[in-house]
C-alpha cells in the first residue's frame, strides 16, 4: 500500500474501486489511500456512475448541498486533478467531458458490478456453481457500506441501492441452498435477515422454509406465525397469500419450491399407481431429456393417471371443461394465475411464463386438439425452461413431439405364475380391498378375478369401476353379471377400437345399477362441463326429482339430494373436489357416456334448457352481487363458474337461443369490465356482429355492452361510434347507459372534456349504478382544471357507491383530484384505500389504475426508489393484462422520470415505441402551471425535471399520436418497449437513483389521458 496522497508509478494502468464497504481505490493492484472527504466524495460519485458521465452542477450540488462557494468550480477541478495524481500511470481513466467527468473502469473493476455479475449468473447455474458465486458475491462487502459519505445525498441514496442488492444476494443464496438439500449451511443467515427486517415477507419465507428443510417444522411455523402478529400490529396488514400457501406446506410435510403465482395443481392421486412401473419409468426419463412428451391411448386407459404421477404438484391446465376451442388459452391463463384483460391472451402467458422452469401438464387435449397444439408451440418456443406433458387420444402433431403409448394392463397369462404381481390383477385387488375392508382373494378368487380383468381388456377405468362392486356383491356374482352386461351391450355404438366398446359395456353396467332417480342426476349433470357445486347439485337432483315424478319408494328417491349425490360418489362415476368448497366432477369419458345417454332418454333439449337457464340465473345473482358489500362473494362466484358459463354461452350460441345469449351478454358487461375479463367481453363483440340481432328488443343493450368492450382494448373511435349505435337502437336505461358511458369515455380519452361532462349526465341519469358516470365526469373536471366541480362530482359519486368497487373508484377519484391540486400527500392515503377495496372485490382493472395513481404521487414527490420499484410491479400488470392502452402511457411517465436519472436513451425509446404504437393514447402538451392537472388514471405523474417543457397553453391540446394505418414504423416494437422499460428500472434500482425531491414544474403531470375506469 503505498503513502497517503502518494502516487503510483512503476505499475501498470488497471484500477479497481470498492463500495461495498469503506472506499477502496487499487490501482495496479496496489490499495491507494484517498485523502479528504470531498475527494472521497468525488471519486465515490464517479465510480457510482459506472462509466457514464456525471456532470459538473451534479457533483457540486453533491459536495456542497447547502451552497455552492464562488470558488466551488475551482476546488472540484482541484480535487479530479489530485485523483488523477493518485490514479499515476491510470490518470487517463479519469476523462474531462464538456461540462462533466467521466472515470472509465473495465469489467468487474467495480465491486458492484461484480457482485450484479455473480447473482444474474446464479440464476442460470446448476446448484454447487450458482451457490459458490453466490458466496463469492457475499464476500465483496467489506463492512458499512460507504459509512463516512452518507452526508452526501447522492452517495445515500446509492447505498440504499446497494443495501437492496446485498438483499438480493443473500435471499438468492439462501433459496439456492435450501433446494440444493443445504439448509443448515444458510440457516443463521436466513434468521438474521428475519431479525434485521421483521416485516419483509420474503425474508420469512425464506427462514420458513429453511427450518422446515432441517427438520424444525414447530419452529418454522412459529416463525409465520410471529410475522403474521408482527404485520398485523403494525401496519394492519395481512401477509401475502404466498406465505400461507408455504405454513400449509410445512404442516402437510410436503414443503416444495415456492412460485411467484397461485398455480393450478393437480390434486393428489387418491390410490397408489399399481401396475405402470415400467411406463412411469420411461415416461420420467423422457421428461427428463425431451421438451414435448404426449401420453397416447383410448379413453379410461390412464393417461391421467400416470400424468400426474410424473408431474408430481407440477401446474396443471385441465382441458377436459374446455369445450370452445378459444378458451384454451384462458385455460392456461387460469392455470397460472395470468389475469390477461386486452389483447392475445397466449402471447401473453408467454411473456410471463418465459422465465419458468420445470414441467407443465396439459391433461386431456383430443377434444381442442389444433388449439391445444397452438399453445404447446407458444410454450416451446416462448419458454425453454418448460418441459410439456400432454395427455391426449390423438398425438398433438408436432415435430418436436415424443409419443407414448399407453395400453391396457398387462393381462395374467394361461400358464402358471404369481397372479398377484400381474398389474391388471394387481389394480383389481387393490381397489377391491377399498372397496371392501378385509377383502382377501385365495388361489380359487385369483382365478375368478384373472378371468373379470381379461373379460375388461384391462383398462384400468373398467378394473376399478368393477372393484368397485364387491360392497355389494360377491366375486363370482361379479363375474357372472359382467358377462351378460358385455354380451348385452356387445352390439353398441360402432367403434374401431375393441377396447372403447368394452370400457362403454362396463360402464353402461355400472350406469345401470344406479337407482332410476340417480341415473337421471348423472345424466343431467353431464351437461355442466366443469363441475357443481354442492348448492347447484341438490338443487338440481330436487329440480329432476319432481319433473320425474320420482315416488318416495323409489331407491334413491327422496327428500335428501345429498344421499343420491354420496351413493354416485361412492359408485365412481362422480369425483369430490373438496378445494374451494365441495364440488363434484364427472371423469371426461363418464361426462361423454352421460351425454350419450341423456340422448338416448331423450333429454338433450331439456339438461340444455336447464344448463341455460342455470347460467342466467348465475349471471343476474353476480351482477346483482358486485353492486353490493357482497361483491366479493360474487366475484369468487363468477370465477368459479366461468368453465359452465363458457359450456351455456357456446350452446346458447349453437341453439340459437338470441334472449338467453342477450342475458349473458348484457349481465356480464359490469363485472367483466372491472376485472378485465376480455373473453367474456368478446361475446358482446360477437353477437352484436351477428345479424340475427337486428330487430331484437335489446339490440340496443347488446351494442352499447360492445361498445364498452371497444373502449377497454383501446379503439376509442369504434367505441364512440358504437355508443352512438346504442342511443340511436332505442331508449331503455340500460342501453342508453352504456351508449352515453361509451362515449364518454371516448371523449376522456381525446381530453374533450365538456363532451365528458354532458355524456356523464345523460348517463347518470338513468343508470342504476352511475357512480362510474360521476366519477369520470370528477376525473374530466379536475384535468380541466375546475376543481370545486370535481370535488362536487367525487361526493356525488360516493353517494351513489355501493359496493367495495364504487367505493374504490369513488377513493381513486379523491387521490386524482388532490394530485391535481398538486397536493401528492393528500393523495396517496386515497390511492392506498382504492387499492385495499379494489383488491377485496376483485376488481382488477382498478387495481390497475389506482396503482399508477399512486406512482403518480410518489414520484412528484421525490420518492424515486419507490416510484421506480412501483413502475417495475405496474409495467408487468399491465403488460400481463395485455392492457396496451394503459401501458403506453405508463411507458411515456417512465421516460420522464428516466430523464431525471439523467438516463435519456431508453427514455427516447420509450417515448419513440409510444408514439408509432396504434394503440397509444394522444399526448396533450403541457398545461399552464397556474391550472394544475392530474396525470391521467393510468399514467404517473412525473417527478420534478429540470428539462424543458413545451410552452404553455390556455387549452389543453392533443398531440397526435400513430393511429392505425398512419402511424410510424420507426418506434420499437411491444417486446423490445418492455425490454426497456424492464431493463432500466432494474439499473437504476440496483445502484440507487441520484435525485433529489424538488418542486412540481409546470405541465409536469403527465403525458397520456386517463384509461378511464373498468
């Protein structure tokens, strides 16, 4: 180490700085004391900036915050002279720029650097690589993180960045250790985390599940125990649904590998997989080395079965309650908890998914096959960290697809042997012994039951559902009444497979021992694609009981539907799901041979009728559900239904049933919009295009709910134009709601806000639900500056909410106007209250907008971590919803706040991709400061700039944007946008935001117009 002050000569030009503890300058591997703290305070600042220039005002204002002397120019040029003078033969990395300084460091000369290196390559490393790097990162911080500068603002908010980033390092090593089976090796550092930030649920998950990985499960339920108190006494918070996801894996024993989202999981196999040892071998090993493996056979044959034991708790998309081929994709939306709410919902869940590993099943495909084969090459090629296992009757056709076929069992042979290790005999003794407590089978029963399962062809579907009999009969009554069921039945429907008839002979005579009373329950509950519920099901068996006529002596007549429900229960043609409630299922081939025979009784038209029925019934109690406190019952309702409602609108379609497609339809219009649920939007698209609507009584409904479908995916002129359509259609309240509602929000969204005022008072008028007329009618009065009319228009919206959503709204309309007034800290209590209901009632398109709302504050505020940590959580909601609209605009409020980071390339990219993109908004110019405006609902408002601004105007005024057919090619694409967008807020995130709070410059509020609620 060479003297104070003192040069190096006679090395060579390489120089390393230190942050990640006291500051530590090695220059050709010689450690050079810095002298003086404004010295230390310069070099910090430039070795901070990792290669970028930072001007000459900022250091000054960084060195002397309080005043800058006359003689501050001189002293900074002093203080990079001298640094050049310790740097001796590495002077030239220290470059003088026009009016900046830049110190030039080659890769991995700043610890910083290094240590991002280590963690970003972690992520892609096996186990013992990752977590060596993992530790080498660690071991770059040195102590206190630059401890004697933290009166420099500048070099304060860097450590904050870097205290960020030694977090990130830590969880990862801690993560990485737990699944590589080394829990005990991180166990300290996973509870001094806990202890240093008891409220950072990552941290508790993580010390969780490494106390469960070495065996202390008390002590790491305790643990979630302990932070749930914590959050609740001290900010009145519930923890994260993930944690409690994670306390039920712990208690179960079967602690796996945490995900970012809720995933859809098969439910666990009920008996142990008998008989396939060899295809699960070879299944797995296919898994392991291949990127698409299909499981091939006839129906019953087990290629579920076997699925699911190779994917384990893998998510699942169930296809089987997918009857329109264009749900198959919100099927993997769902799968995976991806809320997508405009655009193409696969492109998507591939931008989502793209950074997943592992193994995803996509059970039953033959039905949807050509969609099902679309989304598995969606799959492959978005995301190659995911394996796909596909069951299906027919291979889904792709070149890099591997087939197996699944058989039957293996059968018992005609010479001598073991019949107990044969897997068809094995299955069936299995299942008896369930079936039957105590069974046993002697050497004369094993024959019997050799001849039952070579009589089944052994497929495993008929095997079980023949065990299943011996509660009610012996072996050798069995094998007697199979016979003459199969010699019955032998003449049944055509098929080319000898196996399907056999497997319809055995349930056609399981079918068959049901009383008559529960044979019409099964049939009739074959038409819900998706399962009922308890409360639907004994409704349903009181419905067919008394159409039936059904006398009390009859076997399985009764008063108590929930008997006949338990004793098809017992009989296997129904599943219980006790998930989310008690709910019962069909088996797909059971659900195929229900619908066969409600057409052989004669019963399609009336189980559709009912079905239909059904699910008008369902639609009036939601939408009459989400205008109440009862909203989020609804909401769940709505959700738990959406694979019948799919079944009923398709036949309502198919049948040409116009007043039930017309119910849905207009039902659906408020809660689909407020949660974003594009597909349900797009029934309205479609019948309204249908000619068979002209001339229908509510034609007028029907157009305005496409209209609003047409406002929420960002084509504002179709929607004004379609809301005129509604008004000239006829005059009922609803229509004439949603067609001024329409148009309303279409003038929002060009700023024309008299137009706003007049079409929000046309349709208050008569909507039975107008606080989101008033409250858009609040937003347009406080962008235009009149913010007495505003706050008239939030009270009245208030009044007039009555349910967690309207109240949301009514909360984000106050935050809008506070933030218009300039008062940011009036608003963000408002912004946070919109969230908390907006979250209780599902209301996902308000979560959404009331997320950036807040952004918009905290940003003009001078919090531009929390902005910037915000914008990186809003960016990938709105991209996952496929709400372009919202996200262009919060892309351009992105790009003011970059500007601020003195960050200007991604900002012009950001700004660039806005303005060719067809789907951005207008972008007004700036507005005068003496009339303060709010950022548009779906765009944050900018935190102070020292750029300069368009003049101001006494109007505001749109900027034309690219619209369809004119817009320019030159921006980047959506992708490279996001890329961007993602890319710098990770940056600066990751080494701290030098910005300072200051005042709100005039026109500052935002560039966008509002998205306009749900």
């Amino acid at each position: 180490m060479s003297r104070e002050g003192e040069p190096v000569t006679g090395v060579d030009g390489t120089v390393e700085v230190g942050v990640l503890g006291p500051l530590r300058l090695v220059v050709g591997g010689t450690e050079v004391p810095v002298p003086g703290p404004k010295r230390r305070a310069v070099l910090a600042l430039l070795a901070l900036a990792e290669g970028r220039a930072v001007t000459v005002d900022h250091l000054l204002d960084a060195v002397w915050p309080a005043e800058v002397p006359e003689s501050g120019r001189a002293a900074l040029h002093s203080h990079v002279s001298r640094l050049r003078g310790t740097l001796g033969p590495a002077a030239d990395r220290l470059a003088t720029l026009e009016g900046a300084y830049r110190l030039d460091l080659g890769p991995d000369a700043l610890d910083t650097a290094r240590a991002r290196r280590l963690l970003a390559g972690s992520r892609e490393a096996e186990a013992p690589a990752a977590i060596a790097a993992l530790r080498e990162a660690d071991a770059l911080w040195r102590g206190p993180v630059l401890a004697d500068l933290l009166g420099v603002e500048p070099v304060a908010a860097s450590v904050v960045a870097l205290d960020e980033l030694r977090r990130a390092v830590s969880d990862e090593l801690v993560h990485r250790c737990v699944e590589a089976g080394r829990a005990a090796e991180v166990l300290d550092r996973a509870a001094a985390a806990v202890a240093a930030e008891p409220l950072r649920e990552a941290a508790v998950r993580l010390l969780v599940r490494a106390l469960a990985a070495v065996g202390r499960t008390t002590d790491a339920l305790a643990a979630a125990r302990e932070h749930r108190r914590l959050l609740a006494e001290e900010t009145g918070l519930d923890p994260s649904a993930a944690l409690g996801e994670l306390e039920r894996a712990v208690a179960s024993g079967e602690l796996g590998a945490e995900v970012p989202r809720p995933v859809r999981r098969a439910a666990v196999p009920p008996t142990p997989l008998v008989g396939r040892e060899a295809s699960l071998a070879a299944v797995r090993a296919l898994v392991g080395t291949e990127r698409l493996v299909t499981l091939v056979g006839p129906g019953g044959v087990g290629k579920t079965r076997l699925a699911r034991e190779v994917a384990g708790d893998g998510p699942t998309v169930l296809l089987a309650p997918v009857t329109d081929p264009a749900a198959v994709p919100h099927a993997l939306a769902a799968a995976f908890s991806v809320r997508v709410t405009r655009g193409d919902v696969l492109s998507a869940c591939v931008a989502v998914l793209a950074p997943e590993r592992g193994v995803v099943l996509l059970d039953n495909c033959e039905h949807v096959l050509d969609a099902a084969r679309d989304v598995v090459a969606a799959l492959l090629d978005g995301c190659p960290g995911l394996t796909v296992l596909a069951t299906s009757r027919t291979p889904l056709g792709l070149p890099a697809e591997t087939v197996h076929r699944l058989g039957p069992l293996q059968l018992p042979l005609g010479g001598a042997g073991d019949l107990r290790a044969v897997p068809a005999v094995a299955v069936f003794l299995d299942r008896a012994a369930r079936a039957r407590p105590g069974f046993t089978a002697g050497p004369a029963d094993l024959d019997v039951v050799a001849e039952i399962v070579r009589r089944l062809d052994g497929v495993p579907l008929a095997i079980e559902l023949a065990a299943g009999r011996l509660s009610v009969l012996g072996l050798a009554d069995l094998r007697d009444r199979l016979d003459r069921a199969l010699d019955l039945l032998g003449g049944g429907r055509p098929s080319a497979d000898a196996r399907h008839r056999t497997l319809r002979a055995t349930v056609d005579w399981s079918y068959a021992l049901l009383p008559p009373a529960e044979q019409r329950l099964f049939r009739h509950l074959a038409v819900f694609a998706d399962g009922v519920d308890l409360g639907t099901a004994e409704r349903l068996a009181e419905e067919i009981t008394e159409s039936a006529a059904i006398t009390e002596g009859d076997a399985g007549g009764g008063a108590d539907p929930a008997v006949a429900l338990a004793h098809l229960a017992d009989a296997s043609v129904l599943e219980v799901d006790f998930g989310g409630g008690t709910r019962y299922r069909m088996l797909e081939t059971l659900r195929a041979y229900g619908l066969d025979r409600l057409a052989a009784e004669g019963e399609t038209e009336e189980a559709a009728a009912r079905l239909l029925r059904w699910a008008v019934d369902l639609v009036r109690a939601v939408d009459a559900g989400i205008a109440t406190e009862r909203e989020p019952e609804a909401d769940a309702a709505l959700r738990r239904e959406l694979g019948n409602l799919r079944a009923a609108w398709r036949l309502a379609r198919e049948r040409g049933d116009l007043d039930t497609a017309v119910e849905l339809v207009v039902g659906l219009e408020d809660v689909a919009g407020w949660r974003g649920l594009s597909e349900l939007q797009g029934w309205g698209v479609e019948l309204a295009t249908d000619p068979v609507l002209t001339g229908h009584p509510r034609a007028g409904e029907v157009t305005g709910t496409a209209a609003m479908a047409a406002y929420h995916r960002g084509d504002h002129a179709q929607a004004d134009a379609l809301g005129r359509a509604a008004l000239a259609a006829g005059s009922a309240p609803r229509a004439a709601a949603l067609g001024h509602s329409a148009r309303q929000l279409a003038a929002l969204s060009r700023a024309a806000y008299d137009e706003v005022l007049e079409h929000g008072a046309a349709a208050a008028a008569v909507s039975a639900r107008p606080f989101l007329n008033l409250g858009v009618a609040a937003l347009a009065a406080a962008y235009a500056g009149d913010l007495a009319r505003a706050r008239d228009l939030r009270d009245r919206t208030a009044a007039t909410a009555g349910s967690p959503t309207g109240r949301g709204f009514a909360e984000y309309v106050t935050g809008e106007i506070a933030n218009a007034a300039g008062d940011v800290d009036a608003a963000e209590p408002h912004y946070l209250a919109a969230l908390d209901l907006a979250r209780a009632a599902g209301s996902t398109f308000l979560t959404g907008i009331a997320s950036v709302g807040l952004l918009s504050a905290r940003a003009a505020a001078g919090r531009v971590a929390d902005a910037l940590r915000g914008y990186r959580e809003v960016v990938d909601h709105w991209a996952a919803t496929g709400t372009w609209t919202q996200l262009w605009v919060t892309l351009r409020n992105l790009a003011d706040l970059l500007r601020l980071l003195d960050d200007p390339g991604p900002a012009a990219l950001l700004d660039a991709a806005a303005d060719a993109a067809p789907d951005a908004p207008p972008r007004p110019a700036a507005v005068p400061a003496s009339e303060p405006r709010a950022a548009p609902s779906s765009e944050p408002k900018a935190a102070p700039s020292s750029e300069p601004r368009a003049a101001p105007s006494s109007e505001p005024r749109a900027v034309p944007s690219a619209r369809p057919g004119v817009g320019s090619s030159a921006g980047p694409g959506r992708a490279e946008a996001l890329a961007v967008a993602r890319r710098a807020v990770a940056e600066h995130l990751a080494r701290g935001a030098p910005v300072r709070p200051g005042p709100r410059a005039p026109g500052a509020a935002g560039r966008g117009r509002p998205p306009g609620p749900a």
